[in-house]
C-alpha cells in the first residue's frame, strides 16, 4: 500500500517525506509506545504508529531500519524532532486518531502485521 | 587497522579493554569508543547510529548491521539510564563485531533479574518516554552470538556483546 494511500486512508498530515508518498510501499506495520519492543520485533522497512514523540523515536526508527513513522493520537513532535526525521529520511505523518484505530483501519486495507515465532522473536531471525 | 573515537581519552582505555580478548587469529580491523553521558538523552542513540554506519560502509550484511545497530542501542540507553556514564566500545575484526558497554556504577545486584524479559528498575519518567520495558538486556542478547554480563554492585558493569561476520 502506499503512503499517499495511508495518509487518505487515515485522515493524516504529512510532516516529513511528502516527496515520498507515492514511491514508498508499506506491507507491514506494528503499533508501540515501547521502544524496546519496536527494536525487538519490527523488521526492516515496517511502518511504526506511536504515541511516542520524542527524538529517540527518530533513533529507534533509525537503527530499526524503520520505513515510517506515523504519530497518532494527536500527537505532534516538535521542530528538532521532525528535523531529525528529514535528516534521516524517515517519512513521519501524524493523525488525530488513537492507536487502536489507526492499526484496525491500516489492517483493514491490508497492512500485515510483524510475524513472531513461536517463542516471540521475529521470523527468520538467527541466534 | 583504523582506531578512533569520540573523545581521545577513551581510546587508550579501549585498547586496554580490547586487549585481554584478541586472539592471533582476530587481529582487530577497526576499534573505536563512544561515550556515553547519563539521563543525556538528547545526545543518546548517537552511538548507536555511528556504530551502524560505520559497519554499513565497512561492507557489512544489512542484517548483521541491523543487529549489532539494536544491541549497540540497547546497550547505549541503558548507560544513558542507569548508569552513572560509561562507554561504549567497538571491534571489528576479521570473525566477529564486538560490543563492549561499561560503565563505572552503580552495578547491578542480581544480573539474573535483569536479564528477565519484562523486569526494569526504570523509573515512571523514564518508562513515558518509551523506555523500561525490561527488554534492553535481553534485546542485546538476542541480537548476539555471545552475551555476557559482569557486574558489582558499587564498581560498576560490562556487557560484551559479539555478532559472528558469517
């Protein structure tokens, strides 16, 4: 799915990476306010929608390999926060609707969920 | 073999901390330190974020990047939050990447509680910015190939973390 397509979808503003809406392509998403959990269980290119805000949102997503940030809840991050995200060229949107809505209508349109195994780690992790 | 750091200082106390663990077979290729300030989270994940690309442009395999990125991270949020200030170490060499956090307190009493998946002595601040989930020392651990922990109570603690380069 899109990013343009997200944006509609959810009803969001685009604060960082509007060059990026119709090139990026989500399969895959996961919602957290626990940045351990982000880091243990989101693979490469996941979308992440957070109440989080701060710049180690922007690291996480960073070091994750994260490909999108999307902010719910209303919540906005402030000036340094979006400039990390431009400098890191992570697209970041924000929407006024809570997590669990946000996730139900990304899962709706066919956004997968990230894949645990049976002991909790990602799928095709090694050791 | 390049050596460098963030802070002159810690590269010879780098040098010290490598020295005990090289073998002749795995002469280091690349060491550098980065220090690490506590409750400075404006600068923390910095590390982090060199250590992954300066691994990246050594040519590593995404995920083996991607790995040691987390575990470096982990380890660099937990100096930033429970310790009082340490470092953090990196070795390539030509078998493994190596993580090395140390810090010079407060110690941890029981190591085994720590590494419990869910246990944090994070406070309620630090657990609204996202933190103290109780999954850093395990995280790392998950990310590695070997995993240690030392660590006294009022001396301080070393996490060393190795990543093989299959």
């Amino acid at each position: 799915m899109k990013l343009a397509d997200i944006r509609e979808l959810i009803g969001a503003e685009v604060l960082v990476g509007e060059d990026k809406l119709s090139t990026v392509e989500i399969e895959m998403a996961c919602g957290s306010d626990l940045i351990s959990d982000v880091l243990a269980f989101c693979h490469d290119k996941t979308l992440l929608c957070t109440g989080l805000v701060s710049a180690q949102v922007v690291r996480t997503a960073e070091i994750a390999g994260l490909s999108t940030i999307i902010f719910v809840r209303g919540k906005r991050p402030d000036e340094s926060v979006i400039e990390m995200g431009k400098a890191a060229g992570i697209p970041m949107l924000a929407t006024d609707l809570p997590m669990f809505e946000t996730c139900g209508l990304l899962y709706g349109a066919g956004v997968g969920g990230i894949c645990l195994g049976a002991d909790g780690s990602r799928r095709g992790d090694v050791g | 073999m390049y050596r460098g750091g963030n802070d002159g200082q810690a590269i010879d106390r780098a040098g010290a901390a490598f020295s005990g663990a090289a073998s002749p077979h795995s002469e280091p290729v690349l060491e550098m330190s980065f220090r690490v300030d506590r409750y400075d989270f404006a600068a923390a994940g910095e590390a982090a974020s060199k250590i992954k690309q300066v691994l990246r442009q050594l040519g590593m395999a995404p995920e083996l990047v991607r790995r040691a990125a987390v575990a470096a991270y982990e380890a660099e949020m937990n100096l930033v939050i429970h310790s009082e200030g340490g470092q953090i170490l990196l070795r390539v060499d030509t078998e493994k990447v190596t993580l090395v956090a140390c810090d010079g307190g407060p110690g941890m009493p029981d190591v085994s509680l720590a590494m419990r998946e869910g246990y944090s002595t994070a406070p309620d601040e630090i657990r609204e910015m996202g933190f103290g989930a109780g999954m850093g020392l395990p995280n790392m651990k998950r990310c590695s190939d070997s995993f240690s922990i030392e660590s006294e109570v009022g001396r301080g603690t070393t996490v060393t973390a190795a990543i093989r380069i299959a």
